[in-house]
C-alpha cells in the first residue's frame, strides 16, 4: 500500500434544474508536498531578489560614475596666477591685482579706481559685471609665462575701458 502524495478531487455542481454549472477542483498534498512547493516558492522569492539587488548596485555604480565625472569637472584647478600684476611701462603704478578668492581690484597711482569679481575655466578668464566694474561680463583668453600675463578677447566686450585695458594688454607679476 503506497502512500498517496497527491490526490485530485474534481465535481459538477448542478444548478437549474440538472444542467452543469461550474467545475471546481481542489488540491490535497502531503506536507512533503507542501514543503517541496513551498522551496520552489522560496528560489523564485531568492532569484527575484537577488536580480533586484544586482539592479541596485549597477544603478549605484553607473551614479557613482556620474558623480565622479561631474566632481572632476568642478574641480579642474586653473592656473591663473593672482597676485599684484602692473603695466610694464607704469612703474608699479598701473595695474590690477587678481585674488585668490575670485576677486580683482585694478589700482592707478595707490588708489583702487575699480573692482569686481572674476571666474577662469581653463585658459579663459571672465570678469563679471559689477557695480564698481564694467555693466557686463566678458571674457578673454589668457597665457602667462611665470611673469607675463597676456589677455586676448574672445567675443565681444562692450566696456570699453576693460577692453582697452586688456585686449592685447600684458601685465607683469610685480614682486
């Protein structure tokens, strides 16, 4: 006599007067059964997460990526030099100097006549409009040789006074 380990129980229920209605059917297991499904369940749960969790980590992998990406971007140091720069022919008198800090304030004779507030990213140096500056911004292309800081305009500038004061124009690092 074996053991029965599944059995099918299926019936008619009969409805208005005789005729078929709906067949039902109903399961019976034995608990090994019911343990065996049970596991089977239990691998799909396991696969669906573990496909989740690989998910996750690709997504925290490719924003790590991006991050880095753009962190470098922010970062890229200049090479702008700052510290007191004169014009060659002025005698110290004439000239601007440029601060670490992003900021500029140009000097004739010991007296500041203009300041503001600069950006560089790569070789191009932005002078941003200000009150005690130009009504607009602009921005030049510079090069500087350890002593000589030459700007070249890139685009237009509508100040007049920044653009004769640096198209073409090289200061010198004053000590």
């Amino acid at each position: 006599m074996g053991r029965i380990a599944h059995f099918v129980v299926g019936w008619n229920i009969l409805v208005n007067n005789g005729n078929s209605g709906k067949r039902l059917g109903a399961t019976v297991m034995s608990s090994k059964g019911r343990r065996a499904k049970g596991a089977n369940l239990l691998a799909k749960e396991i696969k669906m997460l573990k496909n989740r969790l690989f998910n996750l980590l690709v997504g925290l992998a490719l924003l790590s990526l991006i991050l880095v990406a753009c962190s470098g971007l922010a970062s890229t140091k200049s090479s702008f030099p700052t510290g007191k720069f004169v014009l060659p022919d002025s005698e110290s008198r004439e000239g601007i100097n440029f601060n670490q800090d992003g900021t500029w304030s140009a000097f004739f004779w010991e007296q500041t006549v203009a300041e503001g507030t600069y950006h560089v990213e790569g070789d191009l140096y932005t002078e941003e409009a200000g009150p005690k500056a130009c009504p607009t911004s602009a921005t030049y292309r510079y090069s500087f040789d350890g002593a000589n800081l030459k700007f070249e305009l890139v685009g237009e500038d509508n100040c007049q006074n920044r653009r004769e004061s640096f198209d073409g124009v090289t200061y010198v690092l004053s000590k």
